[in-house]
C-alpha cells in the first residue's frame, strides 16, 4: 500500500532527521578528533592546529601505551571481567528470570516488588564494601563478578521476553516428558536470542566500562584498563618516556587520546554485530500487552 505523505508529515520526518544527525555528530565528532589528537604531533598540538584531521602524523603515542608494562596486563584484566562477568550474568539473569515470568508461582509477586524496590533504592557504598569485605572477596576477580551478577533492569526486559512466549510451546514440551529446567536450556533460550543479545551487550558495556569498584575492590596488578586510563587522565600514572621531557603535557594528550581509542574501540566493533538483535529484544522485552 502506498504511504500518504502530507505536508506535515514531510516536516515531522525532516525534523527527526536532523535531530538524529545532530544526536549523531555531537557523539561521533569528539571521537574523531581524539583520533586525530592521538596521530598528531606533539607540535601541532601546541599550536592548537589539530581539529578532526591529524596534523603531521605521528604514532608516538601508541608507541608509548604499547610498550607501557601494565597497559596489556589491565586489557588481559577487562577482557576477562567482561567475558566471565557476562557468561555470569547472563547464566543468572535467565535462572532468576525464568521463574518470575509464570504467574503460578506462588510469591512472585512479592519477589518482582522486591527487585523494582531494590532498582531505586540500595544500602549505599560502605554497606556493599562491608559484604564484599565480609565474603572475603577484596583483593580477588570475584569482587568484579559477582555483586554484579544480577541487574534489575535486565531481569525485567528478559522476564518481559520470557512472558511473550506462548505457553502452548512450553505445555506441549512438558507433555512430551521435559523437566521445566530442560523447558528453559531447549525451547525458551533459543528463542530468547534477541533479548539475551540485548542484556549480553548491556552487561558487557557495563564490566567494560567499570573502573569505579576496581579502585575500591581490587589490587594493582588485577586493575581493568578503564581504571588504568582513568589513572592517565587524572596524571596519577607516569606515561612512559614521555614524563619529565619539555614537552610532558603535549605528549601526554596524545597518550590519553590513544588510551581512550583502544580501550572504546572493541565495544563499537562488537555492536554491530549484535545490532540486529538489540532493537527487537528491548522493544519486545520491555513492553508487554
């Protein structure tokens, strides 16, 4: 069927554009011109010469972080609270998530207000370090992993998804002689791709980007990458050859501009490849009607 187009609607749809282009630039240009700062040299810096081309083009900096002993060592460090800390999430979230969504289940309701209460409201920071501290997990991985294992916000989209499932599926899989737990692992996963893409991509941003509770949790050498250029960024640690010489500081932007690029970039490469699952499962898992 054709679509009538009014004048109106030419103007609504204008406006989106440009909005979206806008949205777009304001989060793509400050990207582009920390690349450029990251390739330029430390002289075109100085001269304020640098927009969102680099200028006289230098890979010093990443020679520096590349060669900066605990710069790997806190990347091995992300990559592995990312990964084991999804895998746990995710394990977690859909045990936890499964169950909530059948309404036969006695006291569910009080468990769902329990955890919507619990995504406003929360003992504070002395309170988590104290059961952190009191489970004896300070100064270990588990410290990154575990307290986090289970985000209300996610359990609510996959308990959303889980109850768009036809229940004649799952009925006629328990005739057949599966156990509600085979119910889950054979039926209900497979069909939840696009949602647990969506919570899997949520929680891998989010063990990526923390930094906050490894300066709380953990010890030097177990310090993910994040927390690593946030020391850069504060001048808290030394950039390699770079600190003392004349021109330090110059040096120095384009050491925390590199730092920025490698640590951002695995994220946005791995996005689009879970793009096409991304809109469906937050759609379809957070609205039910």
């Amino acid at each position: 069927m054709k679509k009538y187009r009014t004048k109106g609607n030419v103007i609504f749809d204008a406006i989106i554009y440009l909005i979206m282009i806008f949205v777009l630039l304001m989060c793509l240009v400050p990207f582009i011109y920390m690349i450029a700062l990251s390739l330029s040299s430390p002289k075109a810096i100085v001269n304020n010469q640098v927009s969102l081309l680099p200028v006289g083009l230098n890979f010093e900096a990443y020679k520096q972080i590349f060669t900066y002993p605990n710069f790997f060592k806190a990347y091995g460090n992300t990559i592995f609270y990312t990964t084991i800390g999804t895998v746990i999430s995710l394990s977690m979230t859909t045990l936890f998530a499964y169950p909530l969504s059948k309404g036969f289940l006695k006291g569910h309701k009080i468990v769902m207000k329990m955890v919507v209460f619990s995504m406003f409201f929360s003992g504070g920071l002395i309170p988590n370090y104290l059961i952190v501290s009191n489970l004896h997990l300070t100064g270990t991985r588990w410290a990154m992993l575990l307290p986090f294992a289970i985000n209300q916000f996610n359990l609510i989209i996959l308990i959303n998804f889980f109850k768009s499932i036809p229940l004649e599926i799952e009925e006629a899989a328990l005739i057949d002689g599966l156990s509600y737990f085979g119910v889950l692992r054979k039926i209900v996963v497979p069909l939840s791709k696009a949602a647990l893409a969506t919570v899997g991509l949520y929680t891998a941003v989010f063990f990526w980007n923390d930094w906050f509770n490894g300066l709380i949790y953990l010890n030097t050498s177990q310090f993910p990458v994040m927390l690593f250029l946030r020391n850069i960024v504060n001048g808290t640690t030394m950039v390699g050859d770079a600190a003392g010489s004349a021109d330090k500081a110059t040096i120095g932007i384009s050491i925390k501009s590199a730092v920025i690029i490698t640590s951002t970039l695995p994220i946005i490469i791995l996005y689009p490849f879970l793009q096409k699952y991304f809109v469906k499962g937050l759609t379809v898992g957070s609205v039910k009607g």
